[in-house]
C-alpha cells in the first residue's frame, strides 16, 4: 500500500534525517477588505461588512526533537514543506 492511496489530511516524508510532517491545520486568519462587488451582491446581502477573514497558510515551522519513541521531526503547512524540499533540493544540486 502507497502513502498516495491513502486519503489523510498530513502527509509525512523523511528528507535529511528528518521527518517532514504535512498538516493543512497549521494555517492563520487573516482580515482582508471585500470588494464592491461582493458587499452587493452577496447573500445574505450585508453591504456594510467592509472586511472578510479567510484563512492562509502560516509561515510557521514546528521542530520537535528526538526523542525515544519519535525521531526528529518538522510540521508545517503543505505550502511551506514544498517551499524547504526546493530549497533542499537547489543546496544539493550539482
């Protein structure tokens, strides 16, 4: 059986001696201003809701350390993971 096959919401990887752990609820809130368009023409209407939240990755990355039963390990959004894997990736290139 694959890690692809199987439909969890983290994904783990091991690069570099550590354990790259994936979790898609490592994200922040954050406030940004609706359009015209959207106060308009939203339902319910509520025009005078200038700002929505919506949530987006957070830049944070977890280290945990070594430890008898969990080898070390990093967590972090998806998005930030890929962002290490290329860099790992570009450091190593020859």
């Amino acid at each position: 059986m694959n890690l692809s096959d199987i439909n969890t919401n983290s994904f783990i990887s091991l690069i570099s001696g550590y354990q790259m752990i994936e979790s898609i609820y490592l994200t922040k809130s954050k406030e940004i201003e609706r359009l015209w368009k959207e106060r308009i023409f939203s339902w319910p209407w509520k025009p005078w809701r200038s700002t929505k939240i919506i949530e987006v990755p957070s830049e944070e990355i977890l280290m945990l350390k070594e430890t008898e039963f969990s080898p070390r390990c990093i967590v972090a959004h998806p998005i930030i993971i890929r962002q290490v894997k290329e860099a790992i990736k570009l450091q190593f290139k020859f």
